[in-house]
C-alpha cells in the first residue's frame, strides 16, 4: 500500500534522527530511573516532537485497532515503541506489607482490582489509593486471579483489603464479576491493578453521580506515566473497532477537559452505578476472558436509559499494556479481534448509528453525544457571572444549551482560561475552548454536528465573522448584541454633551449594523432594541433574548429588610454615571424623609470621587461573591441610570430575590415594567426620593410589588420561558440561513469615517 504523502514526508524527518532515537530508546533501556533533566531534554529534542508529530499523523489517518493502520504502519516501518521512550521517572515502591486500606463496613463504594500477578503494579495501585483516600466509605476487593507470583501471600499482609482468592484462572471478565458480586458498596469503581489514581479521582466520579440525572458509568481521564493523554473517553466505529480519544495528545487541551457523554470509558477506571447494577449485574461473560466487556457494559447502560459520562477532574495514570501486552497475535491480547465479532454480532443495529472507522471521523465522533447537535458561542472573555448582568446572562444561556441536550463549545476571544469560572463550565459539560491552538481546523472537522454559530457583542463579531463564513459556510449564524451599543453610547453623548454630535455612537452604529445585515439572525434583550433595528435595518430577523432569571423563595422577614440597596459593576459607565447621581443627588433627599436611613453599594472598584464624597451613612462592599444575604437585608433596591441599553439584570435579581425596585425610565426599557406594580418610576432626583421613601415605609405598598416582582421574574425572564425562546432562536436561525443561501447576500465591512453617517 502506498504511505500517505503527509508519512512520506514524516518518514524522511524521522530517518534524519533515527540515530538519536536509538541512542535515546537504549538509554531508556539501560536505565531504571530518569533524571528530571534527562527528562526535559529528551522531551524537548527534535527527535522526540517529530516521533509526536508523526504518531498525532498517524493516528488521525488510522485509528489504531483498525486494518488501515497496521498496512500504514508496516508500509512506513514506523517505530512505535520509540514514541514511548520519554516515561515519569520510575520510583522504587515498597511492597506496602504494613500499609493500612480504608475499609468501611456500610461502604458508599467498593474498589475492585483484579489481578493476575505483575505484583510492584498492584503494590503501586494500592499504595495510592491509600494516599489519595478523602475520607469516603469504601472497601477495597482485591480479586487474585490464581496468580502465578507470591500477590495472593503478599496481599494477605495489608490490613484493610478484602481478598478474593480464585481457585482457578478464570480470565479479567470473570473475576471482575466475582469482584462485583462480593461489593457491598452502592457503586463500584472497576480499576486495573497498573493503575494509580490521584488526589480527588474517588471525589470528581462522585460528583457526576450527584449531579448528573440517569447515570450509569463514569470513566476517569486516562494518563500516561510521563503525562501524555491516554484517553479522554472511548470511541466506537461502525465496525466495532474502538479507539481511545485524545491518545497521546496533549492532556491539558481543552477538547480532553469538560464533562461529556461518550460512546464507552475503559474498564481501567470506571465507576459503575448500583442503578446499572440492579439492571446488569456485571459484565457479559461471552466476552471472556478479556476485551470488548467495557465497551458492551457501556451499550446496556444507554440500552436501559443510563448514560455513559467521561469526567476530565478524575485522572488516573494507566500503565497501558502491563496485564495483557500490546501484541493481538499471543497471550490474551489474541482476544481482542475475537471479542470485536462477538460485540458487532450483539450490537450491529445499534453501530449502524455510528461513524466509519475512516480516519477522518475522530474528531466528530467525540463530539456526537447529545441529541440535537453542538452551539459554537464566541465572547469576549469567559462569562465571569458573579461580576456582572452580561455575563450572568450569558451563564444561564450556557446552561439553558446544555438542559436542552445541546453540546456547547464557547470561545473567549481573550484566550484567557479564567480557571475559577471555566472549571465550573466544564463540569456543566461546556468546552470552554482558550488558548486556541487549532480551534479552526476543528470546527471544520466538527461543521456538519454544529447545528448554530451565535457571536456575542460587535467587537466580538466584527473579528470572527469573516472566518465563520469562510470555515463554516453552511452554518446558520447568529450575532447576540447584547445590548445595542451604539444605542448607549448616544445616550451617554447626549447626556455628557446637549446638543453635540456623537460621533462615536454614529461609527459603532455603522460596525453593528454591518453585523446585523451579515449575520442569518440577530438577537436582542428587549422589544423596546427590537423595535429599533426592524425600524433601521426592516430586512433584518430580530428575536428577544432576554436575561435569564428565576425567583429564590427564600427571603426574610420584613422587618429584617432596612438597607436601601444599589448594585452594579463599576466597569460599566451607566452604573457609574448612576451611583455618582445617586449619591451626589437623590441620597441626601431620602436622607431627609428617612433619618435612619442606610445605603449599600455593592460592586467592583466604585469611582474614588463617588467614595470620597459619601456621608458615613453610605456603605461602599465592593465585590461580593453571594449577593442573596445582601438581598436579605434590603428594603428597597435602586437603579437610577440615566443612559444605558437592554435588559437590567440588577432590577430582575432584584425581583428574583423578594427586594421591591424604584427605577428610571431607561432602567426600565425591556423589563416591561407595569408602573405603581411590578415597581415605582421616577426620572428626576427629587421625585426618585419621594418614591423610594413611600416603598420604605408603606408596608401594604412594599408587599404588593415584592409579589408582583417576583411573578413577573418568573413569567418574563424564567428558565422555562428562555429554554422556549432559545429552541425558537435556534429554528429561525436555521431558517434565515436557508434562505440566505438561496439569495446570498455580499458581506462588507464598513470603512468607518470620523464623522460617520446620520
């Protein structure tokens, strides 16, 4: 078979260091410990990034486990095991005959390890699990398998485990069902005994069974001992063939990172669900004496409405090959081709659902899991939602995409992880994709799974635009204002400037408008903002896509409530604008109408002038990280803005939270206020006083807006409401660009001018 011309050319680089690699490789030999320098430097040479270079190649042109890439690898003769020189430096571990394994007499899980000798393995397993145990109830059922070495005599030692001695050698399958039998755990983590788990591993599988509905397995993130990527999930092809997603890859990579549903985990390390025990007692039998089990356990699982998750937090480090060697054609490795008949003859209706073993279906295969396809989202930075109403809105999107059984990529355009902030979106099941590398090329892999491009804010949109329609042109786009910028920004002219010309707001117009006319569909937080651009841009389709909220039951009592209450970041010049107005103008009128009146003023770096010239009656928090006991103790919320655009998310955590608001008209656009109900309107100082102080103190007055403003949270910006507003956004978008595409329309960018246009 002829190599392919991308291996051709690898081969010709790889011939120019074979010298080095097997200087490197019999080092490697010749030595039972590395040096953390000997280390660097051989991760650093040529020699080894070209070996990397040349096994991602091949691996993406052929899957291993398949026909193709046994003929690529014997026609470019390449060297698989030099791949595998650079090792973590092996440390001598003790046979741990004094250690101690937790073992819990009413266990919430039971660890079960089966062994066929290969004891220093076993030693390292256990040992670990000793020192990374977190105090969780558990046993430890080591299963020997008629081990031809001294295991069973050396496990009889270690105080803690639970022995299975096998009279015979029954083969991995069975034994891990006598493992399983013996558990008396509600679930079971099946690990390999050349396995060491680390700190949190036991804490990150228990997680996803809390907060994940209907599972039934969870697999951990696979390692190597020198710290390439293992498997970050298992793929299953339409003929059976398996492959291990991310294998030797980079393990912090993004793609390798969130909560996902995969086709199987590798028994190496997985927790089964006593749910999916109740149902399938173990692993089928006809797959002994090894292979193929994990994957058929996996396809009962989802066969009986229980989903198969891959938890990235959970890492193991696998020492691959140890108990059966890598060769099919000796040993119980022979099995594995053996045990791919078996599963293709039990499972063929189902694979008929599955890619091709092609080579080109990796990366799409790891990505097909949900049900209605994957929401690529691009903003500015990753939504920090405890900081502001943007990125609060932005969250509860996310999460929305996720509940309705999309797949969700997001993309900050800062690059920046935020780790705080994407650890969390990860553990939702949210790619959150910094960094980049080569984020283009796969989204070209991924296009026909992605089912709608959204880019959130123009300057987000006006660099991304261009490269979403060229990468992926058949893909329904829409662009999220987030509010109407130039919108603000000619408020915030007029108001700073009577009568002058905002040039600024005129250049920003023409950038979002461009955006408008070049994407399928454009969303907005309010009818007021939809109202506008169908009146600027009538060709346009304009949905509402409002801030996400849902009322919190419990408040205090009444008489709890004394603050008056302004929030905000200070990031944002309206909020600025407002607490300058507030506290220079409107406070020492409440002052006056109530003496023992106190303001709080909560958000991230308040201007100094502001701070400086507060009576001591004013409280400047800053930051909070819960805003609920704030809420708690406040009377009466404030939004005196005086310019802005979209929806206040101030005013619907407001109501969400039991706290009445006295607003602006501009607080109020979008939020389809009903005057003297849902709240209090007054657009100058003297009267926005005389309205917070009539809230105050008429208690008939204050808890008939607290009702209303909490039904009117959760009829206008409730879950329930946006999951419905989203699924009608994700349509129309698919609809506008359907028919975009029958009658396209150029896209052009605008040559702004310093004065720009009317």
């Amino acid at each position: 078979m002829e190599p392919d011309p991308r291996l051709r050319e690898l081969q010709r680089e790889l011939d120019e260091s074979r010298q080095e690699s097997a200087r490197l490789l019999g080092e490697s030999r010749a030595e039972a410990t590395w040096s953390r320098e000997q280390l660097g430097a051989l991760q650093s040479s040529r020699s080894y990034r070209l070996i990397l270079l040349a096994r991602r190649a091949l691996d993406q042109i052929a899957p291993g486990g398949t026909h193709r890439r046994g003929l690529y690898v014997r026609a470019t003769a390449l060297a698989v095991r030099v791949a595998r020189v650079a090792r973590r430096p092996r440390e001598s571990t003790p046979l741990i005959v004094h250690a101690t394994l937790p073992r819990s007499a009413d266990p919430l899980v039971s660890i079960v390890i089966p062994i066929y000798g290969k004891w220093d393995y076993t030693a390292r397993c256990l040992e670990s699990i000793a020192r990374h145990h977190e105090g969780q109830a558990v046993e430890v059922i080591v299963v020997d398998d008629k081990s031809p070495d001294r295991s069973l005599h050396m496990l009889r030692q270690i105080h803690g485990v639970v022995v299975v001695a096998l009279e015979t050698n029954l083969g991995f399958t069975r034994a891990a069902n006598a493992g399983i039998a013996a558990s008396k755990g509600r679930h079971v983590v099946m690990l390999n005994n050349d396995a060491e788990v680390t700190s949190g591993w036991l804490t990150a599988l228990l997680r996803v069974v809390t907060s994940e509905p209907d599972v039934g397995i969870v697999g951990a993130k696979l390692v190597f001992p020198d710290g390439r990527l293992q498997e970050a999930g298992g793929i299953i092809f339409n003929d059976g063939n398996g492959w291990n997603y991310g294998k030797f890859d980079d393990a912090s990579a993004p793609q390798y990172n969130f909560r996902k549903d995969v086709d199987y985990c590798s028994g190496a390390a997985i927790l089964i669900t006593r749910r999916l025990l109740d149902r399938v007692p173990g692993f089928d039998e006809r797959y002994a004496p090894a292979y193929y089990e994990d994957a058929d356990l996996a396809f009962e699982a989802r066969k009986h409405g229980l989903r198969v998750i891959y938890e990235p937090s959970a890492i193991v480090i696998h020492h691959e090959g140890i108990s059966h060697g890598a060769d099919e054609n000796v040993g119980t490795k022979r099995f594995q081709p053996i045990n791919r008949v078996k599963f293709v003859e039990k499972w063929g209706q189902v694979l008929e659902e599955h890619f091709p073993s092609d080579g080109r279906s990796v990366t799409r295969a790891s990505v097909r899991r949900r049900g209605n396809g994957t929401i690529v989202i691009v903003d500015h930075m990753v939504p920090r939602w405890r900081e502001d109403a943007g990125s609060l809105r932005m969250h509860r999107i996310l999460l929305a995409l996720r509940r309705m059984n999309y797949d969700v990529i997001l993309v900050p355009e800062n690059r920046a992880p935020m780790p705080e902030y994407s650890r969390a979106l990860e553990a939702e099941g949210v790619l959150v994709w910094y960094g980049w590398g080569d984020f283009w090329g796969y989204l070209r892999d991924i296009e026909p799974e992605i089912a709608m491009v959204m880019l959130s804010r123009t300057s987000v949109a006006s660099l991304f635009i261009r490269n979403v329609r060229e990468v992926l042109p058949n893909v329904p786009l829409a662009f999220d204002t987030v509010d109407l910028h130039f919108l603000r920004e000619q408020r915030r002219a007029e108001l700073r400037d009577a009568g002058g010309k905002p040039k600024g707001a005129l250049a920003t117009r023409e950038l979002e408008l461009a955006m408008i006319r070049s994407a399928d569909l454009t969303l907005v937080v309010s009818d007021y903002e939809k109202k506008v651009l169908e009146a600027v841009v009538p060709t346009a389709t304009v949905l509402v896509l409002p801030i996400v909220h849902d009322s919190v039951r419990a408040a205090s009592d009444d008489e709890a409530r004394t603050d008056i209450t302004f929030v905000g970041s200070f990031q944002h010049d309206p909020n600025v604008d407002a607490v300058r107005w507030l506290v220079r103008d409107i406070f020492p009128l409440i002052a006056v109408k109530i003496p023992d009146a106190r303001l709080v003023v909560v958000g991230m770096n308040p201007p100094a002038d502001v701070v400086a010239m507060a009576p001591q009656n004013v409280q400047f928090l800053g930051w909070v990280d819960d805003l609920q006991p704030i809420h708690a103790r406040s009377r009466v919320s404030v939004a005196p803005l005086r310019y802005g655009a979209g929806v206040k998310g101030k005013v619907a955590d407001a109501w969400a939270n039991g706290v009445p608001v006295v607003m602006t008209m501009i607080a109020a656009e979008g939020m389809q206020v009903i005057p003297g109900e849902t709240a209090l309107l007054a657009d100058d100082a003297e009267a926005f006083a005389d309205a917070v102080a009539e809230l105050y103190s008429d208690d008939e007055l204050w808890r008939s807006v607290v009702v209303a403003g909490r039904a009117h949270v959760d009829l206008m910006f409730g879950q329930a409401r946006v999951r419905s507003l989203l699924a009608d956004i994700i349509e129309q978008t698919r609809l506008a660009s359907a028919q975009r595409a029958e009658s396209p329309v150029p896209f052009v960018i605008p040559q702004l001018t310093s004065g720009g246009t009317s």
